[in-house]
C-alpha cells in the first residue's frame, strides 16, 4: 500500500469545510491508497471532530487532530492579511516541527475538494527542493516572481524544511518584513523561498472564483480551489465548480440534502450576483478565452 500523508489546519469555524476536503480525497481515493491525515486543530470541538471522524465510512483511513498551541505563532498573529484568513492558515509554515515524525506532506486549505487519487502528487519529484506547488492565479504575483505559487495546495518535505532550518527562515523573513507583508502565509512562503520552489502541473490546484477567472481550464481538475470571497458553501456563491462541493458535501454529517428547486435558486442568485458584479462580463477577451478552452477545445 502507498502511504500518502494529507495536512489540514483549521477551527471550529472551518471544520465543516476540511471534513468536504477529506471526503473528497477519500471518495477518489484507489483502493492501494493507504490515507493519513493530519489535522492541525486550532479549536475544533468534540462533536466536530466526531463527525470527521465519521468519514472513515467512505474509505478505511488514519485520521489524526494535532493540537495547536497559539502561542506559538505569536509573531504571525498582527500579519496583514486578507479578513477571511485566521491563524490556522499559519500552521502550515511550522509543519515540520508540529509533525516531527512525518517526512512529507501535502497540505490543503479548506476551500478545495479533489477529484483523484493523490498518489501521483505525493511522489512528485521536488528535485531536492522543499516545496512544490502550483503557480498562483494572478498575473501580477508571477510578474514579479515568476517562481510564485499558491499556498492552498503545497507538497511539503518535512524532511528538507528541518535539515534546511527553514521554520526559520519563514520567521526571520516576516521579522524584517513585518509592515509590507498584505498576503499573510503566502507572501512568506513565496518571498523567503524565492527560486527555491518547485512548480508543479496546473491541474494540481485550479484556482477558480467564476466561469472566467480560472486558472486554468481543465474540464476536470485533479483539484479545484475555490478562491476568494465567493466561496461554494455560501448561498448565492458564483464560484464556477461549485456542483463538485455541493457532491463533496453530501458525503459529509453536514450534508445539505438541497432539493433541485433549492439548487436552481441557489444558481439564480449566483448568477444575478455576477451580473450586478460585472454586468459586461462577455466583453472581455478573458470570456472567449474561457469559452474556447471550455466548450470548443477542452483541455483533458
């Protein structure tokens, strides 16, 4: 059996949310597939953790909640960031030390469901290299390093980040640069490792809010990222994929039961909401873009 080691931080508030990351891994998971997680826990309640724990049912798995002391990312805890992030988006930057005895990782934030086995990007090959992950949607970001990936997916070597000292690093970086930082986790991993992480196929984490802004164009991602504000669990929510949450979830204690009447409201207010949003979406060339990668040339 290959063993494959899954990292999740979250709370109480995000763990409805990790338990949909789980089941998704779970549900396209090969049979050979032998799934530990590892759950870096910033608060989660009894009765949550019963419920993760609960999906065991849908394939036979190790599941394990990391207790987190705060007062260890006390220099993290003032970081500019976006006012969706909390302090458990943090915890993946002391990993190695949380899991001593775990040699890699890969580790996912809460909005991302997967749509295949895992084994492939446990194995990749990060060529020496700590890190690997996939680049980051926005233009600006990569303009400025080219190198610049995407935190909410990362392969993780355990291993290389302890030899290489590089919680340090992590934290010497955001020490000097504490008042430009504005994208908490991210900036420091891709700013204190410049040119130093692997980049690793798109379809590893697609990073979509709407038809539009994707990433990349794959009909079906080995994982989607639902990024910013427009998150699927919310209603009205205009992030595209969101049907493969909506599959996710059912699969969870905190399944929605929607009805299709449910679904099709839900898809109208979403809809209205991009209309308000960008009512001259179809102008831009990113549009055609999309529709040609979607509908006349799909990327398989």
């Amino acid at each position: 059996m290959g063993r494959i080691n899954v990292c999740i931080s979250t709370d109480e508030n995000y763990s409805r949310y990790a338990a949909v990351v789980i089941a998704s891994i779970l549900a396209n998971a090969k049979e050979s597939d032998d799934l530990h997680f590892y759950i870096l826990d910033g608060g989660v309640s009894q009765d949550s953790q019963a419920k993760i724990l609960q999906l065991k049912s849908i394939k036979e798995c190790c599941i394990n909640f990391v207790k987190i002391n705060d007062n260890l990312f006390d220099d993290y805890k003032n970081v500019k960031t976006h006012a969706y992030l909390s302090l458990p988006a943090y915890y993946r930057l002391k990993a190695a030390s949380l899991l001593p005895d775990v040699d890699r990782i890969i580790y996912f934030d809460c909005d991302i469901v997967v749509n295949s086995s895992l084994e492939e990007l446990f194995n990749m090959d990060l060529e020496g290299l700590a890190i690997g992950g996939v680049s980051d949607i926005k233009l600006q970001m990569r303009r400025r390093n080219p190198g610049y990936v995407n935190s909410g997916m990362l392969v993780m070597d355990l291993d290389c980040i302890r030899k290489n000292n590089i919680e340090q690093v992590f934290l010497n970086w955001t020490r000097e640069n504490f008042d430009m930082i504005t994208n908490g986790d991210q900036q420091i991993i891709n700013s204190a490792l410049v040119g130093k992480i692997k980049l690793l196929p798109s379809r590893w984490n697609v990073q979509t809010s709407n038809f539009t802004n994707r990433s990349s164009y794959e009909v079906k991602p080995n994982i989607i990222h639902y990024v910013g504000r427009q998150k699927p669990w919310k209603y009205g929510s205009w992030n595209y994929f969101k049907w493969y949450y909506r599959k996710y979830e059912e699969l969870t204690p905190w399944a929605q039961n929607r009805t299709a009447e449910d679904i099709k409201r839900d898809d109208f207010e979403g809809m209205k909401g991009y209309l308000k949003y960008r009512p001259l979406f179809f102008l831009r060339p990113r549009f055609f873009k999309a529709v040609y990668y979607t509908y006349i040339r799909p990327l398989r």
